[in-house]
C-alpha cells in the first residue's frame, strides 16, 4: 500500500469516482475579513494622520534645536504600556510678553517608567515648535516603532482582503462539481471561539497548498487521526481541481453531496484502512 506523509495510509480510492457537489465547505471568517481589513487600515491610516505630523515636527526641531530656557513643565508624565514608555506634558513659555502653552504626547518603545531627565528644546528660528529633548533623544526609536505600526498594520489590511478573494474564488470554484481528491491535512491549530471549534489544517503533502481554517459546526462530528510518535494531528480533506483551499471533511462525510449508501462505503473504507494500520 502506497504511504503518505508520517505513513499515512492512501486514500486515493475513498470517495466514488465521478464529479462531487460540495455541500458545506465550511471556511471561517469570510464575512468579518473585510471589516477587519478596513480596521486595520484606518489603524495605518489613523497612526500617519496623528504621529506623522508630529514626527515631523520634531524632526525640523533635531536638525536645529536650540534650548528654551524661559520655558517649563506645567504638567507632564511618561507611563509604561507593555513594551512601550508614553509620555504627555504641557509646556509653558514666554514669547514677547505673551505666555504661551504646548501640549506634546508622544511613544517611543523601551520597559520601565519613572524619572526623566529633560530639557525643553524649539526649533532655531521657529519658537512655536517646541517639545522636550526626551522626544528629540528618542526620535529614531520613536521612527522605527511608528514605521512598524503602520506597516503591519498596511500589511495585515492587504493579507486579509488577499485572503477574502482567496476564500471567495474557492467558494465559486467549489459551486461545481468535480472529481474531488482525497487528501491528509495536518491540523496546525485547534481553539475555540465563540463556543464554535474552529481548525487550522493544511495538506499534509502535494505541491498545492493551502492553508484552510474551518468552523465545525453543532451538528457535525470531527475526525481525527493522531500520531502519537511525532504529536501531530490529521484530519481527511479534498481538494477541488479549480478551488484554491482545500475543504475538511467531517466524521460522516455530511460535507459532500453522497447518497446514503456511498457515504456509508467511504465510512467503511477509511475504518477499514485503519484497522490495517493498527495490524501492522
């Protein structure tokens, strides 16, 4: 008998040789990644519109800065949020004979609060644009975690509006029927959300892959076979000749357009191949 990954049985021959409807493919999230692609997009979005001007700023300020000496700190603080320091202060300056106020609120990543030392610095010419040297010292560390929001979250938008055509184009794919192919999926990932199982699987081996995440509903059973030598877990999935995600099969095969009998056939078969598996 030909082997599969980890000697996983073959199962070319579980399912009825002739074109298969799919009847619940059962892909999670569809509907909620656009929503969560324009979350975090106007994250991006958000993070350029109320840092980058005031990076910008300070930016004009490091490259001629000159120290305010006619100017305190009316109120200021810097607290610490998980791998970041966020500091806020007011500023209070003299301009001519007019006092004048400047609030500054900015990150940089670091641990640990308390005590810093700081000064209050404008920009030569432009006494306006002002801030404390605290900002000015951190202002490369502040550049790069301000780089990295907006990146992941851009990212993240992209990768979620890539992943709703990619379910979408294998939910129209899968609208046909076709000669599915049997295929082992190795689960990568198991939780519960919601009070639903949900299941991360990918094949197990072939050259198309797909990573599928499938919701298993209250009236469905899930199949597993486990692998105690290397802790893995595997469930039965097909794969649709024009679909680009592989569709998790459950304990019946309620998955797929079968009749009673040819169900019954395919429930027969893997039992039986796995009783052979356990002989030796």
């Amino acid at each position: 008998m030909m082997k599969t990954d980890y000697a996983l049985p073959d199962i070319s021959g579980l399912l009825p040789d002739r074109p298969i409807a799919v009847r619940h493919p059962g892909f999670a999230d569809r509907i909620q990644m656009p929503f969560l692609a324009l979350v975090a997009a106007l994250v991006a979005l958000g993070t350029l519109w109320f840092a980058g001007p005031g990076l910008y700023a300070d930016y004009r300020i490091k490259n001629n800065p000159v120290e305010v000496s006619q100017a305190y700190i009316a109120d200021g603080q810097c607290k610490s949020r998980k791998f970041t320091v966020h500091c806020k202060a007011e500023i209070a300056y003299l301009q001519g004979f007019e006092h004048r106020s400047h609030k500054v609120d900015f990150s940089f990543m670091g641990v640990g609060s308390g005590d810093y030392q700081t000064a209050i610095v404008a920009e030569k010419g432009h006494p306006d644009n002002i801030t404390l040297s605290l900002a000015i010292d951190e202002f490369w560390n502040r550049v790069i975690g301000f780089a990295l929001l907006v990146f992941f979250s851009a990212a993240g938008a992209v990768l979620l509006v890539l992943r709703f055509f990619q379910i979408s184009a294998s939910l129209k794919a899968l609208q046909e029927p076709a000669r599915l192919e049997p295929i082992w999926a190795r689960i990568t990932m198991q939780q519960k959300k919601w009070g639903k199982l949900r299941i991360t699987y990918t094949p197990a081996s072939g050259v198309k892959k797909g990573v599928g995440v499938s919701v298993v509903g209250k009236t469905e059973t899930l199949w597993t076979h486990d692998d105690p030598v290397h802790g893995e877990s595997f469930v039965l999935a097909v794969r649709h000749p024009e679909a680009r995600l592989p569709v998790m099969l459950d304990e019946g095969f309620e998955r797929l357009e079968l009749s009673h009998e040819e169900a019954n056939a395919a429930r027969a078969a893997r039992n039986a191949l796995f009783r052979q598996l356990a002989a030796g």
